[in-house]
C-alpha cells in the first residue's frame, strides 16, 4: 500500500500497486469500503439437522475470520448487515437469540477487535434495539473509538428506507427551519454513514439476487458480487475471490470509461 488519496467523486481510495505480473493487464485498487449480506445462515444450520441459532453462530464465527483477513488486505471500512428492520418479523425464539447472541458477541470479541486495530461503529435505528444489546454497543464503540486500522459498521435494527427517513428528519431537525434546499451532498451528513466512503463492493452470500433494503443511498455505484457460499461457510479465500472480481471490473460511474 502506498497512500491515500481521493478520487474524482470525492471519496478516500487508497492506492496499491497491481497485483496482476508484467504482461496481463493491470487492475484497479483495492476495495476501500466493503459491504456484506450474511445471508445463508438458516439453511447451513437445516442442511445440518441444527437449530436455525447454531447457523447464526457459526456465522458469528464467519465474520470474526472475515473481518480479520480484511484488516489484513488494506480493507479500511467493513458494512455487515446484523440484522434488519424487517427480521423483527422472525419468531420471537429467533429474534431473542439473535439479540442475545449480539450482546454475548459484542461482549467477548471487543476487546480482541480492539488489539486488531477495529473500530466498532453501531448502524440503523439503534434507539428501537433492547437496552442489553444498546448498552454493549455504546460500550464497544467506546472502548475501540481510537482504533483506525478498519471500521466495522455493523447494520443492526437496519433498513435502508428508515435510514433515509431518519436522515431527512434529522436534517430538519437541525437545517430545515433555515429553508435552505436539501442537496445530495448535505443528505450523505445525516446518514448513518455520514463521513465515511460509500461501499466500493456489496458480496452477498448464499447465491440470493436482492439488496433487501440494505444500504439504498450508499449502493448506486458499488459493485455487486453475490457467491452460492452460505454465510457460515464463507472464509479468506471467499473475500480474496470476490475482492479479485472487483479488481478486474471496470467502474465508470455513468460516464464510458
Ligand atoms: C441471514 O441468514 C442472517 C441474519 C439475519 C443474521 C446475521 C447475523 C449474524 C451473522 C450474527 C451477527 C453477529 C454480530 C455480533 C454482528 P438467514 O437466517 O436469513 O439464513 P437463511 O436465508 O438460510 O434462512
């Protein structure tokens, strides 16, 4: 890695060398801002006569060893989607579990996290979460505010939709009253991401083709790589593979290249 710079649409991109040897065609930089679908988790646990909850824990696991190998290939912003404003429509056993599982996660990785260089940053309607798993959150976002290596959002009561209502009401809140016009620029402060690049690659795991209300602002020009791998299953050499598709795509943003 040699340094950052930004980009002709303004955002952070961090310039390596290629990675193709001399002769094959050279390819773009790395990703600076991942996002990821965990999806999959339900039928790994089916597929072996387990509890749904075991899948979500083996998908636990999954990201622990994700987020570990993309700290180590320069990835500098890592989006998971936890869990979404529509799961509160699971049964009331899953949705526990999950919440459990996310206080008892944020519990026991923090402080490993934290050693890694990872900065832990809660997004979605965290006011709607259960104060267990609110309190955990602020306390692991305290506890690593000072790590820069990699940002890991983590999208929990998370929907696309109400991120854009909550940005346009706090925008109101605090600039409406003045009358001034909303612009693109002034709308990305008062999102949940506000400050960070947006996504550069979505993966989604287990060979489903939708966005599922996940990142709607955020998404317009990031590059979609979706793998048949389920979630528990997914590893280094996963992120490699799709981190390597994305650096053989073009980007255009619109224009031709
Ligand atoms: C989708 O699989 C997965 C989820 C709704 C939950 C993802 C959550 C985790 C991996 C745990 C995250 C924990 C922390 C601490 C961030 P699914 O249940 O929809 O699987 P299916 O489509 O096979 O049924």
């Amino acid at each position: 890695m040699e340094k950052g710079t930004v980009d002709m649409h303004g955002r952070a991109e961090t310039i390596h060398r290629p990675l193709a040897p001399a002769g094959k065609p050279a390819r773009r930089a790395m990703p600076v801002h991942v996002a990821i679908i965990m999806d999959g988790n339900g039928r790994w646990a089916q597929q072996r006569g387990l509890p749904r909850t075991e899948g979500h824990r083996a998908g636990v696991r999954a990201l622990k060893t994700t987020v570990k190998a993309a700290a180590r290939m320069g990835i500098r912003y890592l989006t998971v989607y936890a869990f979404s404003t529509e799961n509160w429509h699971r049964p009331r056993l899953e949705v526990g579990a999950l919440m459990s599982l996310l206080v008892e996660t944020l519990e026991r990785e923090t402080p490993e996290l934290r050693a890694e260089g990872v900065r832990i940053h809660g997004i979605g309607n965290v006011e709607g979460l259960p104060r267990p798993v609110r309190e955990r959150l602020a306390w692991a976002e305290a506890e690593t505010a000072g790590q820069t290596r990699l940002v890991l959002n983590l999208a929990l009561n998370y929907g696309g939709r109400d991120e854009l209502v909550r940005a346009v009401n706090r925008w109101r809140q605090a600039e409406g009253a003045e009358g001034r016009p909303l612009t693109e620029a002034v709308l990305a402060r008062y999102l949940d991401t506000a400050g960070q690049p947006d996504p550069d690659l979505l993966i989604r795991a287990s060979g489903e083709e939708r966005l599922s209300n996940f990142l709607l602002w955020q998404l317009a020009y990031t590059e979609i790589y979706v793998t048949g791998t389920l979630w528990p299953d997914f590893g280094d050499a996963d992120l490699e593979r799709a981190v390597d598709a994305y650096m053989r795509r073009e980007r255009r943003f619109g224009g031709i290249g």
